[in-house]
C-alpha cells in the first residue's frame, strides 16, 4: 500500500472519528438540554400547583343600611348603620389550569377572574341613628342585614369590573414568573364557562 493510500486511510478515520465524536457530543447535549426542559417544565407546574388561589385585587366597599322593625302597634325599632366590606377577587387554580410548553414558548390557561371573598369588617360598623321604643337593638338585628348586604356590594364589585381587573393582574404576574422560568414567548388566556 502507498505511502498515499495510508495517509487518505489516516485523515478518513480521524475525520470519521471526529464526525462520530461530534455526533455523540451533540446527542449528549441535545438529551441534556431535553431533560434540563422536562424539569423546568414540572418545576413551572408545581409552583402553579402550589398557588391554589392568588389574590389580585383587594377593595373596600361602604354601605349605609337602614331597617325598621315593627312587631306590634306598640314595639319598634329602627336602625341606620354604615359598615365596610372587604372584597377579594383572584383567580382560583384549584378549579384547573393547563400549561402547555412548545420549545421556548409558554401557553398557560388559567379559570376566569372571579370574587373569592365578600366579608363585612365587623369593627367598622358605626350606628348613625336608632331608635327603640319598647323594644331592643340587638346583635341579631344587624348580622341578617350584614349577610343580605353582602350580595348587593357583589353585584356592585362585578359591575366596577373587578373580576376583570384581576384577570389583568393575574396575566402580568403569571407572563413575569414565566419569563422569570426562561421562556421568552408568553401567552395567558382565561377560561370561560358556558352557562
């Protein structure tokens, strides 16, 4: 064999050699980077699991609510009182997300925003006028007005949009965390349920 076939033989296999190495090299390095992307993918799950429920937007509400009770021709009582009402409203993760994951892009939908919490703040109640003639105001007398009120402050936090703002304060919170995570495309949409 000529000096020149053994030198062609030499620098094909050190070019197969290369080839080969680079080939595994690069298999190596693809199976890392798509194992690397199946644990951030259940990390970004879990975190979101985790939440359950996130709250984005807190308000306060003041009624005035006024009754009067006649029990007989002689007993009767009236009362007007304001009291505050704290409303919550976020979204609720534990009625189910799905997030789905397309290389470097993001795709997370969420429950629609929603009220999570309507409750009267008891130490704000402040008697402005009432009046008792053979009869008693009572402890009893304010929590059914309370409770009946509790719908009306609903009604007007749905129609102020809030629901709506916490479906915009979600989506910034959730598009940060997830670019935080790494992805660079991000999109978060809301579920609606069909009634």
């Amino acid at each position: 064999m000529s000096e020149k076939n053994r030198s062609s033989r030499r620098v094909l296999s050190l070019s197969l050699l290369l080839i080969f190495l680079c080939c595994g090299a690069g298999g190596i390095f693809f199976l890392v980077q798509k194992h690397n992307r199946i644990i951030r993918e259940q990390q970004v799950y879990e975190e979101l699991t985790r939440i359950r429920e996130l709250v984005t937007n807190r308000q306060v509400y003041r009624s005035v609510i006024y009754t009067t009770v006649k029990e007989n021709f002689l007993q009767e009582r009236s009362l007007l009182f304001t009291a505050d009402f704290h409303v919550t409203a976020g979204i609720d993760l534990s009625k189910g997300f799905s997030l789905e994951i397309q290389g470097n892009s993001a795709y997370l939908t969420l429950p629609a925003g929603e009220i999570l919490l309507v409750d009267a703040d008891d130490t704000s109640l402040e008697q402005v006028f009432t009046k008792e003639r053979f009869s008693t105001i009572t402890t009893g007398d304010y929590l059914p007005l309370l409770t009946g009120e509790k719908d009306n402050i609903r009604q007007q936090a749905r129609e102020k949009g809030i629901e709506k703002e916490a479906e915009i304060r979600a989506q910034q919170i959730f598009s940060g965390m997830l670019k935080m995570t790494g992805y660079d495309h991000v999109i978060v949409t809301f579920r609606r349920e069909l009634l």
